[in-house]
C-alpha cells in the first residue's frame, strides 16, 4: 500500500511539473493510474479471504436457513437428514 501511495505521489509532481516537459503530463497520468491500482489491490484482494461463504441448506419443515453440518433444525428440531416422503 505504501509503494502505491509513493507512486501516486510522484505521479503528481509530475503533472504539477508539466511545464518542464510535455512528456510528464502522460508520464504522470500513467503513474498516478498505477499507483491507485497498486494501492486498491491489496484491499479488494484481502477483503475476500477474510470471510468464507458458509453453506447453508433449508430444513423441508419450516424452511429455516441451516448450516450444512447440523443434524437438526434450530428452529423446530426437525432431523435434516431425513429422506423426503414419496410423491407417489
């Protein structure tokens, strides 16, 4: 993130310095566009591994969100590995 900040920095000392050189406007516009995508990576990328989706199954009494490995509902103690009736 600091490497990201340092570039977008320089990125606009070099458009501020435009004058020295038309070559810095599009220097400085490159860098500044890199240094906010090297600054916002690190972000989005962490911000996903932080939390993993828990699977979740309905119950076939009451339809309560469960989560995968329970052996009853939390909410009416229904069993949730029980085989549904026949339709026949």
């Amino acid at each position: 993130m600091g490497f990201g900040v340092a570039m977008i920095l320089f990125g606009v000392v070099l458009l501020v310095s435009w004058g020295q050189n038309p070559f810095y406007i599009v220097a400085g516009f490159f860098l500044l566009v890199l240094g906010m995508a090297a600054f916002v990576t690190p972000l989005s990328i962490f911000s996903r591994w932080d939390s993993f989706p828990v699977p979740k199954v309905r119950c076939r009494h009451c339809a309560t969100l469960n989560y995968e490995t329970t052996a009853r509902c939390r909410n009416c103690g229904a069993n949730m590995f029980e085989r549904a009736a026949p339709l026949s």
